[in-house]
C-alpha cells in the first residue's frame, strides 16, 4: 500500500466519523434526521447548548439511550471543546449500542464561537461569530 492510499483511507474514515459545527448546522437546516446528543453534565447543559440539541450525560447512555433516541436515528455527539475528548466517549458508547454515531470535532466551544445558534434555560442566546474561528460576514469558511 502506498502512503497515498494510506492517507485517503485514514482520512476517509474521519470525514465518516466525524463532522463539524458548521457542517452540523447545515444538517440541520437541510432537514436531515439525525439526533444532535449533548454528553455534559446538567449544570453545562443550563449554561448554554446547540439550538436543537437533546441533552444525555455520556454516563447515561447504555441506560437511557432507546427511550431517549428511537433506534436506527443517526446520532451526532459532542461535549465542550477540542480539549475535551467526552465526546469520543460518548460516541464509543453510542456504537456500543449499536448506533450510527459521528461525533463534532469542536464540541460546544466551537459551536458558539463560530455564532451558531445556542440557547439556554432562559431562551435563545446571541453571540457574534469569533473571527478567529469563523468568516464574520459569510455563512461558512467555504471549505
């Protein structure tokens, strides 16, 4: 095998597992079925969250998985950021019962910061796009 080959199959497989805020969000408004899981804690959760998300701690994910998530719905996870790898946890356990799971590099962090839709216990929150992470007059990075 050559490195070429090597290296479209490595990163192959990570546009499978894996996806980001943006593309998320285009999934979204796109219509397409999928399950946006946030894996934080309650207290993360009441802080702030990706519009649209359902909230399922990682530690509660064998237990809680078919009544909160209908089966066969593909899921994407995330946690708070690229410091973080709760998500990858969280999107093991989601294939260990025997989901479709990609998770969101990015996590939270990016999700606001690129000025996506969030909300809180109190309603919708506003954020301007960080411009270190996101075009500030554009939709996307057209990447």
């Amino acid at each position: 095998m050559t490195n070429t080959t090597e290296a479209s199959r490595h990163f192959a497989a990570k546009l499978r597992f894996e996806t980001d805020p943006s593309d998320v969000r285009a999934a979204q408004e796109a219509g397409e079925r999928f399950a946006l899981i946030d894996t934080r804690g309650e207290a993360a959760w009441r802080q702030g969250r990706a519009i649209g998300a359902i909230h399922l701690p990682t530690a509660e994910i064998a237990e809680r998985v078919a009544r909160v998530v209908e089966p066969g719905t593909p899921v994407v996870v995330y946690c708070w950021g690229p410091g973080c790898n709760g998500s990858t946890k969280a999107a093991l356990a989601f294939s260990l019962q025997g989901y479709e799971v990609r998770e969101m590099i990015g996590g939270f962090e990016y999700w606001a910061r690129e000025g996506l839709p969030v909300e809180d216990d109190h309603g919708d929150v506003t954020r301007a796009a960080d411009p270190l992470t996101a075009p500030v007059d554009g939709v996307s990075c057209a990447c």
